[in-house]
C-alpha cells in the first residue's frame, strides 16, 4: 500500500473513531468559549491603552486565542496515543503492510482538521462580539494554524512515543504549554510588558505566531510580523515532524 493510501485508510479509521463519540471535540471547545465570552471582554478597556495594539480587543484578542487552542488541542493529542501503545494497537499496527509513516501522519492530519473545524466555530462566535477580520488575512491565519497545530501534534505524538505514560505526558505538557502561552502574548500583547519580559518572549517562536495573525487580521498581509510568524510556524511543523517520524521509527523497533 502506497503512503498516501495508507494515510486515508488510517485517517478514516481515526476520523470515524472521533466523530461517533465527539465529545472531546466539543469540550475542546468549552475553554476557549470561556476565554472568549468571560476574558475578552475584560480587554475593552485595556483597548484605549496607548500601547494597547491597533483594531479593538476582539481583533486582538481572538488570533492569540486560535493559537492557545492549538497549545491545549494540537499540543495535548498524545494522550490518545498513549492509550493505543498501551493496549497494543501501534505493534499490531505494525504487522500490516503499510508504510509505518502512514500513522503519525493520519493522526496528525485528523487534529488539524478538527483544529481549524474549533477554529472556524470561535471566528463566527466572536463575530457579534465585535470581531472584524480581513477575509484575506483570516485564511492566511488558517494556513498559519495549520503549521503551527501539526506542529505541536507532532511533538505531542513524539513525546507519547518516547514516554509512554499519561501522567509524565501531562507533567511535561503543563510545565511547557505554561510558560509558552504567557509568553506568547496570548492573554495580554506583549506590548504591555516590561521590556525584559520582551526579550525573554523573543525566544518563543510562538509569540511570533500571534504576531504574524493579529496582523492578518487587521488585513496588513505585507507586515514584518506576517512573514515572521510562518518562518516560525514552518520551522516548527518541519522540526517537529521529523522529529515525530523519528521518534515513532525508534520506539517501535
């Protein structure tokens, strides 16, 4: 069975597993409401702040929001994996002749269309709240979370490979997804932030990510931030991936 093939097999397999009982898909969902109906609207009048960024709380809040759905989404999927290693699925798996590639794959492609389906859901929500995206700038934004969720479902996937262990998975998941989100400027830009914070934020490829979709959001396609934020979310897909592919190849020898 050739790549591909195997990935759509494996895919609808997944797909079908997920949509019987979408109950994770729809809790997935809670928390961003919460943010997006109990937080936001606490920005409004952060919004009037001179370093406040340029096109009202819901334009700058809901881009970072897409990427913290990625973090807890996209970034948290190994758990699922975790359960199949446990009860054996991947080596029998391994007996079919399929590329052992097809897996992450298929798994990793399901989240990311589950991923942009949460997201699409969130976008049409904010729009009575005061959400006035560029059309251009929100598929672009949907492009860049495609990057960035096959990313984190990457390292996620590679980490479950390597631990094999839902509770160190978590451990490890809530010490790293913490600190990216806070200094991503997901909550509160980092224009508000002291200058040291800044420098720190600097090295998170995420905050970059945010940067690059709130200016598609406000329509500015040629931005510095823009081409920013997908050499980030690209390095990160790619790093990710290989690393996700390799891990996998170990873990089952």
């Amino acid at each position: 069975m050739s790549l591909f093939a195997a990935i759509w097999h494996l895919w609808l397999r997944h797909a079908r597993q997920t949509w019987r009982n979408p109950v994770w898909v729809i809790f997935g969902l809670f928390q961003p409401l919460c943010y997006l109906l109990l937080f936001a609207p606490l920005l409004q009048g952060l919004s009037r702040v001179p370093a406040f960024p340029p096109g009202g709380a819901m334009t700058v809040y809901t881009p970072g929001l897409l990427v913290m759905m990625a973090i807890f989404g996209a970034g948290y999927v190994g758990f699922g994996l975790v359960v199949e290693l446990q009860r054996g699925f991947v080596e029998r798996l391994l007996v079919a002749p399929i590329p052992r590639a097809a897996f992450p794959l298929s798994r990793i492609l399901l989240d990311i269309v589950t991923l942009l389906m949460q997201a699409l859901l969130i976008c049409l929500i904010a729009l009575p709240l005061g959400l006035r995206p560029s059309l251009v700038g929100l598929l672009l934004t949907l492009l860049l979370l495609v990057l960035v969720g096959a990313g984190l479902a990457a390292c996620s996937y590679a980490l479950a490979y390597l631990l094999r262990n839902a509770e160190t998975l978590s451990s490890l998941l809530n010490m790293v997804s913490v600190p990216l989100i806070l200094l991503s400027g997901i909550t509160l830009p980092l224009t508000l932030a002291p200058p040291l914070l800044r420098d720190v934020a600097a090295c998170n490829p995420l905050a970059y990510v945010v940067e690059g979709a709130r200016a598609l959001f406000l329509g500015r396609l040629e931005a510095v931030a823009v081409w920013q934020g997908f050499l980030c979310a690209s390095l990160l897909a790619l790093l990710a991936l290989v690393w996700c592919l390799r891990s996998f190849k170990r873990a089952v020898v």
